[in-house]
C-alpha cells in the first residue's frame, strides 16, 4: 500500500471511530453528541455519516422541527440510503408533520421492505390521517416483514419445541429494548396461554392489536381469548372490525359466525353462512355449520338438508354425519349405513390423524343400526366410537370423587347455620342442573314456556366463577377448598353474585324478570351458588340412573363431558352427583327443587305446576304446550321438546341391558334405591 493510501486508510479509520464515539453518547447526551458531530463536519463538511448523526442529536436534544429541516435536507442528497428516511420520518412524527413522515416511511418501504418496525409507523401515520385501508394494509406488509425476523423465529421455534420459559426470556428482554413492538406482543401473549395465565395473555395480545390495529392474525387469536373468557361482547366487537380487513379470509366470518352463535344470534349467524355458500357453495364445513344453526332454530328439514350437502361434499366428515344422527327425529337408514361404513374404510389408512371423523362415524353408525333395530350392531360401533374418544381424554374417576368429596366438605351443616346473611339476593336466575340426558331441556322449555322467563343457554360463568376461585386454593393461598369458601364475606358474596348477573347480561334479551342458565355441571356447586345468590331458583333434574347414564354414553358431546365415554367413569359420576346432592338436600332443606323424568312424563300437569310454585311465578298453560314455544335450544335433545311428552325414551335402556353389566356394577345401590337416595350415600 502506498504512503498516501496508508494515511487514507488512517484517516477514514479515525473518522470511524469518532463517529462512534459521538453515537455512543447520542441517548445519555445528546448535546455532547451534536457538538462532536459538528465538530467532525468542521473537518469533513456534508460527511453523511456526519450530518445523520448531527439530525439524530437535534431530534433528541427536543428541538423535531430543526431535525426535520436538517434530515430533510440529507435525504434530498442521499433518498436511497434508508437510515435517513428512518431518521426524517421519526423526525417528522415527532414534529407532527405527517405528510413528510408518510413520504419518507413510504421511501424507506419501498427500499427496505423486510423492516417491519417502518411498515408498523406508515401504519399509525396513515391512520392518523384516515386512510384507513391504507394503514391496515401497511399493518399487514409489517406483519409479513416480522416473519422473517430471526430473533422472533427463534422465539417461536422454542415455543413450539416446548421452551416456553426460554422463548418468554427473549420476547421479555425485547420488549424491556422497544415496548411498541406488536409482533413480539403477540407471541409473548401466546406463550403466556400456553402457560395458562390467560390474564397476561389477554393483556399482551390487547396490547399488539392497540399497537397494529391491522394486525389481523393478532385480533383473530385475541377473539379466541375472549371467547375462552366468555367475554362475548368484546370478541363481537373485534369479529365486526376483523371482518372489514382488506385481506378478505371467508376465516373471519366463520370466526364471527362462532361469536354470534355463542351470544344467541343465531339468524345473524345463519345469514353469514348462506353468504358464504351463495359466493361458494362447495364448503362441506360452512353447510355443517349452517346445519347446527338451523337445528338450534327449529328449522329441522333445512338442517337435514344442510347435513347431507355437507356429507354429499365430503362422505368423511364424521361431525356432519353425528350432527344427522344426533337430530334424535331423524331414522338413518340402509343407505346411510352403507355411506358411513364406505367413509370409515376411506379413512382407514389415515385413522390416526383422522381419529375424529372416525369416532364420529362410530357414533353416528351406533345410532343409524339402533334406528334398524340391530341393538348388537349398535352398542358395539357405540363402544369403539366411546373407547376412541376416551383415548384422547384427561380423566380420572378418583380424582373427581375426591374434589366431590371436598365440595361437601365445604359446607357442614354448622358452617351454614352461623353463616350472615350475604350474596346478591336478586331472584332472576333459575339453575337447571344434574346429569346430561337426564330431562333438563324439557325443564328448560317448560320453563321458558311462560311469560316472565327467558330460556338462554347452557351458561359457563358459574363454573368460571367457582374455577377461578378454585384456583386460589391450587396456588397456595388456602388449605383447601373449604377454607377458601369460608374466607367469602358477606361481601365477596355479593360481589361474586352480582358479578354473575352482568357476566351473563349479555344473554338475556327479552326483557323478562327470570332467565335460565341450564348448565348441567353446575350441580357441583349448588353451594356457592346457594352463597352467593341466595335468591335463585335450583331445579334437579334426574332420569333413572341406568337410562341416564346409558344415555349419556351413547351420545357424544362437544365439550365438557368427559366422565361420559366409558360406563364404569359415567355410573361413578352419577353415584358422586346423588352423594353430593343429598348432602346439600340434609344442610340445605328445601333450597333445590327436584323434578324426575319419569314423573314428569306420567302425570306432566301436576309436576309442572310444582314445577312453577317452586320458581314462584303463577301457572301458565303454555308450558303444558311447551312444544309450541319457538325459541332456539341448542343441546342434544332440541327437537324432542319441539314435540309433546313420549313415554318411548323412559326405559329405553333396557333393550341394550344385556351390555351394561359395567354400569350397574358402578352404579351399584343407586339403581335399586332410585328416586330415593340409597343408604350407602344418605347424609344423616
């Protein structure tokens, strides 16, 4: 190298280091920082390096408009280098100048368009000035930048290896270096609901939507998160904003047709759908879907119509074929026989990964053979659909005793006699409770029969309620559950009671005094509902243990049922439902209402009118004629209460008897005693 080069080499090396050394006091001190710039400029004046530094200084010392007036002037020499587009855009925020700050984003973009940090600023710009389309596609274009963005894709991969802890360590320090970074928002949301603190989840996953309102993968998984919380109204909200996305996704209104089915809207729903099939009717899923709708609505021929286009599409599809079989009216015959036995062998070298539709199919094939009269055929698809499911299930017979055991412990007959008055006394809901399969949708509809009750839903807000306060106990902060149920005041119990009527405030739309939640799983807290609205109607309902629970075996469930795949689980199930039941009928007499099936079906008039005095409204002859009442019902047994009372289901079980000698021997005692409560669980 020659002399000359040597000292070129020198100078620019010096020149570097000075530069570095005045960045490096840009953010502690931006005066000093400004002087060393134009210190470098007095040697090297226009030196870019120089003059972005000097921009930089300006912006940080407070003084946007004279940074801006500088920046804009580099960029004017230099517009293809996108570190000064960046600084003049930042520049030009800070000095509220949006048309130079969308100028320069749009530069920088166009240059650089794997930075997603510049694609999420257009955004806010954009919007800022209304152009609303054209901020969310920018939200979007920032979106796609960030997947390749390796310290997220590392984030993400330890995520999905199962190293939640280390993925959370990186978005953690991440958002500690730049807060507004909604990308890492998201994906720290999600792993905290993996980790299962939905409260956190919920926040982050908020916080990325605020931050990149166009940000559609984020408001669709922060949709999911408030249908999980019950926050409906909330999750309809962000459906009606998803839906509007210039990236047009027939998912968004599935996702808001799920949102409107859970609130109640069911023709809102059913219009999505019918949208949907009109610009694309080759949807085997979206007709599956416009069926359960239509059911719910009463509409039965058109959702058996809509069941077997979706089948007509796609033979495999096992939830469409059980959604058919599960109208209970409907008689599936040879021909369908044949369908679903020609899907199942379709699916046989894939039954793994298809395990689903092959369940489903088994079910549906048990109904179709016990339509033909074939109860052999029938209980064995019935067992290999209830054993394929209970594969897939987390359940444990003993544990479950346990925590029943630990309910009843909660509430000693001295506790409630010294208890102080307490809760919110509001006499508006009426608890339809016990086993599924045991007559509580004809309770339901006698009930929402009359003029001063509404019939809702199956309700999950108690069972929240008493989760949440559950996991107090888990997490250390008392002994056991009943030391928590006893650490509830007076007004815990009111907060707890009123926080329930506005959690379920959303379902009530008819304006009448009385609504019923009929969860049947709430019968496991009969107490706390008892603490915490002392006001509420509790009704029993109870079917013949052996046509309940065979009942319940035989019917597959969406959700929330998993005692009900295996007959030893469901007949343990039921014994623990009456030990807990009788408990509560010693310590709180007369607080739960008891209505058996069978009594019911005999003499209906008589035991609907006990029905109503309980409750405390005046009888009504509407509900003798339920079946005429139009409402949407939602659970297995929805067009069986659209007909008059049949005695055909009360002993039904007897035809498959030679099969169920693992329930009766569950059951045990329960059986003979039944309706009364056998010695073995009487509580003295």
């Amino acid at each position: 190298m020659s002399l000359a080069g040597s000292r070129a080499a020198t100078g620019e090396d010096r020149l570097a280091g000075q530069l570095a050394a005045a960045a490096a006091m840009l953010a502690r001190d931006p005066a000093a920082a400004l002087a060393a710039a134009e210190a470098l400029l007095q040697q090297q004046p226009g030196h870019p390096a120089a003059e972005l530094l000097a921009g930089q200084a300006v912006r940080a010392s407070g003084d946007a408009a004279a940074a801006q007036a500088r920046l804009a002037a580099l960029a004017r020499q230099h517009p293809r280098v996108p570190a000064v587009q960046w600084e003049l855009a930042q520049a030009a925020v800070a000095n509220q100048d949006r048309a130079v700050a969308i100028a320069a984003l749009k530069a920088l973009t166009a240059q650089v368009p794997d930075v997603a940090g510049g694609w999420f600023l257009l955004a806010s710009q954009l919007r800022a000035g209304g152009e609303v389309q054209a901020a969310w596609r920018a939200d979007l274009s920032g979106v796609h930048a960030a997947t390749r963005d390796p310290e997220l894709l590392r984030a993400a991969m330890a995520m999905r290896d199962g190293r939640m802890d280390a993925a959370a360590e990186q978005m953690v320090a991440r958002l500690a270096r730049a807060g507004d970074d909604a990308p890492a928002c998201r994906l720290l949301g999600e792993i905290r609901w993996r980790q299962g603190d939905m409260s956190a989840a919920l926040a982050l996953v908020e916080q990325a939507v605020a931050l990149a309102p166009g940000y559609d993968l984020a408001r669709e998984f922060l949709i999911r998160l408030l249908i999980q919380c019950n926050r409906l109204e909330a999750a309809l909200g962000h459906a009606d904003t998803l839906v509007q996305s210039p990236l047009r996704m027939a998912g968004h209104d599935l996702l808001r047709a799920s949102v409107l089915v859970r609130l109640g809207e069911q023709e809102a729903a059913r219009d999505v759908y019918e949208a949907l099939l009109a610009a694309q009717p080759e949807q085997p899923l979206v007709w599956q879907n416009l069926g359960h709708v239509l059911k719910t609505l009463g509409r039965q021929a058109e959702a058996i119509a809509a069941y077997r286009a979706a089948v007509q599409r796609q033979p495999t599809l096992g939830e469409a074929w059980w959604s058919l079989a599960n109208l209970k009216t409907v008689k599936l015959d040879a021909a369908d026989i044949a369908a679903m036995t020609g899907a199942l062998a379709t699916l046989a070298p894939d039954a793994q990964a298809r395990a689903d539709d092959v369940f489903h199919l088994h079910f549906s094939l048990g109904k179709a053979h016990e339509d033909q009269g074939d109860a052999a055929a029938a209980f064995g698809h019935y067992a290999t659909g209830n054993r394929l499911r209970r594969l897939q299930l987390r359940y444990d017979s003993d544990d479950f005793a346990r925590e029943i055991a630990a309910t009843a412990a909660a509430f000693p007959a001295p506790f409630l006699a010294a208890l102080p008055p307490g809760g919110c006394t509001a006499p508006d809901p009426i608890f339809i409770l016990g086993l599924p399969r045991s007559g509580s949708t004809l309770v339901e509809q006698i009930l929402a029969s009359h003029s001063q009750i509404e019939g809702t839903m199956e309700l999950p807000d108690m069972m929240m309620i008493a989760s949440r306060l559950q996991a107090r106990v888990d997490e250390g902060e008392f002994a056991d559950h009943a030391a928590m149920i006893a650490s509830l005041g007076p007004a815990d119990r009111r907060r707890l009671g009123e926080e329930y009527l506005d959690r379920t405030a959303v379902h009530r739309k008819s304006g009448r005094p009385r609504f019923i939640d009929k969860m049947p799983n709430n019968w496991q807290h009969v107490g706390l509902i008892r603490l915490v609205l002392p006001g509420a109607s509790i009704i029993d309902a109870r079917r013949h243990p052996m046509g309940c629970c065979f009942s319940a075996w035989k019917q597959h469930f969406a959700r929330g049922q998993s005692f009900s795949y295996d007959l030893d689980d469901v007949g343990r199930y039921y014994r623990d439902y009456v030990g807990l039941m009788a408990h509560f009928d010693a310590v709180m007499p007369g607080a739960v209402h008891r209505v058996i099936y069978e009594a019911m079906v005999a003499d209906t008039e008589t035991e609907v009118r006990r029905l109503l005095a309980h409750v405390g409204v005046p009888f009504e002859a509407a509900c003798l004629a339920f079946w005429k009442t139009e409402r949407a019902v939602r659970t297995a047994s929805s067009e069986q209460v659209r007909q008059p009372i049949f005695t055909a289901g009360v002993d039904h079980w007897q035809r498959f008897e030679p099969w169920l000698g693992p329930l009766a021997a569950a059951l045990g005692d329960v059986v003979p005693a039944y309706p009364a409560v056998p010695a073995s669980l009487s509580v003295t």
